[in-house]
C-alpha cells in the first residue's frame, strides 16, 4: 500500500501543513513502516510523548514522500514489552530508539541498548523527561561506552574529542585504521546534550520560538519557522502573505550564509586558503546586509508566531537586492577558480562518496541526500506559502563525493540568490504581523521546513494555560551522521575534516 | 592561477580597525599588569564550545576572516591547550562536557586566562540550570572576561579577548 493510500486513511494532525496522524496497533506499525521504506519514504523523526489521558505513552514516528506527510503513533504502557524497533527499516531510527530510552525509560527491541545521550550526568535508572524531578548527579564522564572494536593485524584506533582542535562543536570519533586508511569510524555524540526539550515545557508556547531558534543557531529562521508553523497549525491561522514571503527571504538568506562560510572552508581544507578569505568575506558581507534589513546579523528572532517581530524597511530591502545582485556573479567566478584548481579538484572528486544506493538504505537527507541523488526537497514536495507560488529549481547530482556536495552547495546559493530576488521585487504588501493566539490544552501541531541542511521537523503540544507540554525539535543530522561514518570508510585519516565538512552536520540540533 | 591572482589583487586588503577595549567586561582580573605587558598581543586561543547552540561559533569564526583578521593583530586560535594562554568558552556548560572543559583548563599552562562568551556563557542563557546544563562558565571554572550578547557580534568578541590582555 502506498505511502498515499496511509495518508489518505489517516486523521489530518492540524490544520495547515498536510501532515496526518494515524493511531496504531504494533504489527500495523510494523507493516506500515516497511512499506513506507519499500516507497521510498523518508522517516522524518520518531519521538516519544505522553498519552492524551496521561496513562501511557506514544511512540510516535514522522514520514514523508511527496505531497504526503504522516506520523504514526502507537500506544505503549510502562508493562507492555519492548515497542517494535523501526531500524530493521530506517537504519536511522536506531538512535532515536536509543536516545527516547535515555529521556523516557521505554526499550524498543532494537539490539543496540547502549546509552546514546545519557552519558554518566544523570542517574542510569531516571529518565528526566518523564520524571520532572531529575537533576544533574554524576560526572558526565562515559569513559564505559562500548565501541565496537576491530581487530587484526596491525589495525589500531585513534579517539578524538570530544574537544576538537577547531572551533567548532565537541562530540567523539573514533577511527579504527590500518596505515593511513580508515576500515571503521564510530561516533559517539551527546556532548552538548542541555536538556532542551524538557526547557521547553518552562516557555509560555507564544514565546518557545525563541528556544526554538537556538537549538541549532545556524538553522536559526528554520527551527522557529517550524515552530511558528506547528503553533499557527494549532489555532489555524495564516499569517499575512507579506509575513509568508518575508519567511521564505529570511530563510534563503540562512541557506545562502551557511554554504558560503562552508564553501570557504572546504576550499581551506583542501589547501587553498584563498577559498577561506573570499567565501567568509562575501559571508561576513551578508551578515552585515542581514543586520541593516533585519537589524541582526544572525536572525534568530526574526520569526515569531503571527509573522516577523519587524517589518522589512525599504532602505533594507535595497541593500539586501544590491548585496545579492552582486554576489551571485561574484559566486559564479569563485567557483570558476575552485573547478579549474588542480589541488582543490583533487582532494574533492572521489572523496567522502556515498553511492545513491547507499543513501537510499540509510536515509540519507537533505542537501547531502540531493548530492547523492535523493531528490527531496521539502520546499517542492510538501511546500507551505510562499513555496507553492515560487518555481523552485530542484538541484540534484548523483556521484555522492565531496564534489558533488560541493556543487550542490554551489548551485544552491545561486538559486537562493535568485529566489530572494525575485521576493525582494514581488513582496505583498500587507502588514507584516497579526497576533496569534494561544492555542487550547491538548491541541497538537507540526512544522516542517527545509532548512539548509535539510528538513527541519517540530512537534509541539500546547499544556494548560498557554504553556507547552511537549515540543520535539528533529534535526536532519540524526539522520545523516550515521551515513558520515559509511562515507569515511576507505578514504585516509586526513580527509576526515574534509569529508566531515562537506556535510557540516549539527551537534546541538542532534543531542539538544 | 592568473584569476586568482587578479582576484587578490583587485579586493585588497579589507581589514577593519581592532575595536577599543572594553574595561566593563571584565569579572575578575588574576594577570598582573606586569605579566600581561610581557605576553604582549602574542596570544594564543584555545576554543572549546562546552554546550552552545552554535550561533557564539559562527561569531568567533568571523573573527579569522579577513575583516576582523584576527591574526592580523598577532592572535592566533591554536589547536591544543597545552599551547593556549587563553580559554575562549561558548555556550553553558552541558552536564556532558563539565569534565572535558574542566581538563581542557588544567591542561594548560599558567598563568591563563577564560573569556566567556554569549549569553550562555554569561548566565546559562537561554537554557538555564538543569539537569544537562550546569548553567553559567564561572560555575564550573574562573572566568576572568564575560560577553554578553546572543550571539554578541565578532567586533564584541574581539573587544572582550582584547580587554582580557589589555
Ligand atoms: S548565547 Fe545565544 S548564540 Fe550563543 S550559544 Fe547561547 S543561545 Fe547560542
């Protein structure tokens, strides 16, 4: 049964985006999930909440193939026996399995039952999203985690992290080599695990956009859209088009920020720093551009429930035309210089290669999953205003290397160049914020929107007296870090940062 | 090669002013002047996010672009503590990264010194005291500079570091 027939069956969850809800029992939640793989459906998130009458729990797992979009929930109760695991089907769930046992104590028969973001900081028999009451006891410290070893001649293992020697994110790899060859990489995660979702629940909802926005900073506009997104699907309002639109630009901008500063870095970490000098003065550039249109260089309060928190001025319209005008050009010939660079070409072609078959078994997602020649893109296949009146070029490529993530990033920044254009010069014109009010207890939304590095999913569930009950934010590195560790098998040591970067996946929109 | 020539050539140098220090960021002072005055602006910086949301990360990176050029100014972000005379901390302190950011600071020489960034690393921020998150740096090491701002701006940033050896 295809995924449409699912959804056509299924209850719609709120109002405004097209996302369904279906109550299952486990072998339909079994069934279900194995032909939504055999379609090749994405498993967005699998999250866990409570029953509706408060006894028990709700496994829940989000999905999406195009045009529909379906969560699935299955009833379970503290004595009933493990929930069916979804691993068997969506390799990537088996973490989410592992991470919803750490917050809530319930097992799914998933054979992997080692801790994922319980290190050693709270107690291994206290699960904090279920019993308020948990506080920080131990050492934080998880020097016990079991990593699967390899053995044989002359293999040995290097540990690094969980602080890096750059200035990025902590979390730990652990490589197992021969020579200078990489035969395993194991991560393991959770080190910026800081209680977000249950933080949540201490927001009013009318301002949990704010958290929202800074579960991943650099997916700033996408999570608090997301989040705008489930809480106006709740009381099932529009926002006016101006608001729609002015989202849409905030966003492309976000997309365009973050591939620039990583086009910077690849080229840097294949030798040529020229590439870092342009790309992160063409970023710092439009940082500043952000700042005189939306008065932050980084726009994480931009969006807020019933619109934008300020109106776009003419005189910041202008400069953001004008930057952009003369950034896609400028683009165009850095990437002139990066294909006709011999070293750069090199380190790039063949690198970090996750072969479409591969991407397709492990879900891989997002920007990274359209280099790899999975075509999802939420914007095209399950768009919300304004994408459904802006004729959005799909970018694909099928070599799955470094190149191809580079290239998609590249033609990525030129199409959102143009897509901000073009928004810059239809804007409605109407106010720019109407006020949204709180939604009932009990009402129940979801958002979901393309960020830069690929879906952003949220779910969110109003308590009593405008409070939240239950948000879960879904980053799509859930579902893309354990395919880094396939796209470094056979590469050599050295290019781990290279590979690492073409994905630049998040740490804390992944242990939140 | 000629187009990346010509590309250098034709940009130039775009090097901003370094911004004044700012003596109202500073928490704690353990350097003494005379101290601070040998070590001059030969700085070495040590990063560790120890929980942030990233957003104090892609500030402090805009510092080493060719605007700000941090290095420019003879401070360099270098890979190990061992070779850090100043601990730059984002974000609050995740229950899962006490350790790591407590070893980071022992392992470096003395005298050091802590700049913490972000609101996060100012209070805890916007995520608070929990049981994932110890809350502000100062709760779990000395901080000698604190910049506020969420994320604060990479000319805020490089005030803060300059204040700190000012
Ligand atoms: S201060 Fe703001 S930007 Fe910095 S880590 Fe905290 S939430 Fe993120």
């Amino acid at each position: 049964m295809p995924v449409r027939l699912w959804w056509d069956l299924a209850a719609p969850a709120t109002q405004a985006a097209g996302m369904r809800r279906l109550t299952v029992d486990a072998a339909t939640w079994v069934r279900a999930a194995e032909e939504f793989a055999a379609a090749d459906a994405h498993l967005l998130a699998l999250w866990v909440a409570r029953a509706p009458n408060q006894e028990g729990f709700l496994i829940r797992a989000a999905f999406v193939a195009a045009g529909a979009g379906l969560i699935l929930e299955l009833p379970i109760a503290d004595c009933d026996p493990p929930y069916p695991g979804l691993e068997p089907f969506f390799p990537a769930a088996s973490r989410m399995q592992r991470a919803a046992y750490d917050l809530w104590g319930l097992r799914a028969t998933d054979p992997d039952r080692r801790p994922w973001l319980r290190h050693a900081a709270w107690p291994e028999d206290q699960y904090p999203l279920r019993n308020p009451a948990v506080m920080a006891a131990g050492t934080g410290i998880s020097e016990a985690y079991r990593f699967v070893r390899v053995a044989g001649d002359g293999v040995h293992e290097i540990p690094v992290g969980p602080v890096h020697a750059g200035i990025i994110e902590p979390g730990h790899f652990r490589f197992s080599i021969v020579g200078e060859k990489v035969l395993r990489l194991e991560e393991h995660l959770g080190y910026v695990h800081k209680g977000i979702e249950r933080r949540f629940t201490d927001f009013p909802i009318l301002e949990g956009h704010r958290l929202a926005a800074r579960v991943s900073g650099d997916c700033a506009v996408a999570y608090a859209w997301a989040y705008c997104q489930a809480l106006e699907g709740m009381v099932g309002m529009r926002v006016p088009a101006r608001a729609d639109w002015l989202r849409a630009l905030c966003l492309e901008l976000e997309r365009i920020a973050n591939h620039l500063g990583d086009l910077g870095a690849l080229g840097n970490d294949a030798g040529f720093a020229f590439g870092l000098a342009q790309f992160s003065r063409l970023k710092e550039h439009l940082l500043r551009a952000n700042e005189a249109a939306f008065g932050q260089r980084y726009l994480f309060d931009t969006v807020v429930p019933g619109g934008l928190h300020a109106d776009l001025s003419q005189s910041g319209a202008h400069t953001l035309g004008d930057f952009l005008s003369r950034l896609a050009p400028e683009v165009e010939s850095l990437r002139d210089i990066y294909d006709e660079h011999g070293g750069v070409r090199d380190r790039f072609v063949g690198a970090g290669r996750v072969a479409p078959e591969l991407a397709a078994r492990l879900g891989l997602i997002g920007f990274a999953g359209r280099a790899s020649a999975r075509g999802l893109d939420v914007r095209i296949d399950f768009p919300c205003a304004p994408y459904t009146d802006l004729a959005l070029r799909r970018v694909t490529r099928t070599a799955g290397d470094v190149a191809a993530r580079v290239a998609v990033r590249f033609d990525e920044v030129q199409e959102s160049c143009r897509l901000s254009l073009h928004i810059l010069k239809s804007l409605p014109s109407s106010v720019h914020r109407v006020e949204c009010p709180p939604p009932v207890q009990g009402a129940f939304g979801t958002g979901l929107i393309e960020g830069w590095r690929g879906p952003i999913f949220l779910a969110l569930e109003a308590g009593a007296a405008g409070a939240i009950s239950r948000c879960h934010p879904h980053d799509p590195s859930w579902q893309n870090w354990p395919v880094l560790e396939h796209a470094i098998i056979g590469n050599i040591v050295p290019d781990f940062p290279l590979i690492n970067k073409s994905f630049n996946l998040s740490y804390s929109g992944h242990d939140l | 090669m000629f187009k990346t020539i010509k590309r250098i050539a034709a940009i130039g140098i775009v090097t901003e002013a370094a911004p004044p220090v700012d003596p109202q960021l500073c928490v704690r002072e353990i350097l003494q002047k005379r101290i601070r005055a040998l070590l001059g602006r030969a700085l070495c910086i040590r990063h560790v996010d120890a929980g942030s949301c990233n957003g104090c990360e892609l500030e402090v990176h805009a510092l080493n672009n060719p605007i700000y050029n941090i290095e420019g100014l003879g401070i360099k972000f270098v890979a190990s503590p061992r070779h850090a005379d100043l601990l730059l901390v984002t974000g609050p302190v995740a229950s899962n990264m006490r350790v790591a950011l407590q070893r980071t600071y022992e392992a470096m020489p003395d005298p050091k010194m802590v700049v913490a960034i972000g609101d996060c690393g100012c209070t805890g921020g916007i995520f608070g005291e929990s049981y994932a998150s110890c809350g502000r740096v100062s709760n779990v090491i000395a901080v000698n500079v604190a910049v506020p701002g969420c994320p604060p701006s990479p000319t805020r940033i490089l005030q803060g570091i300059l204040t700190a050896i000012a």
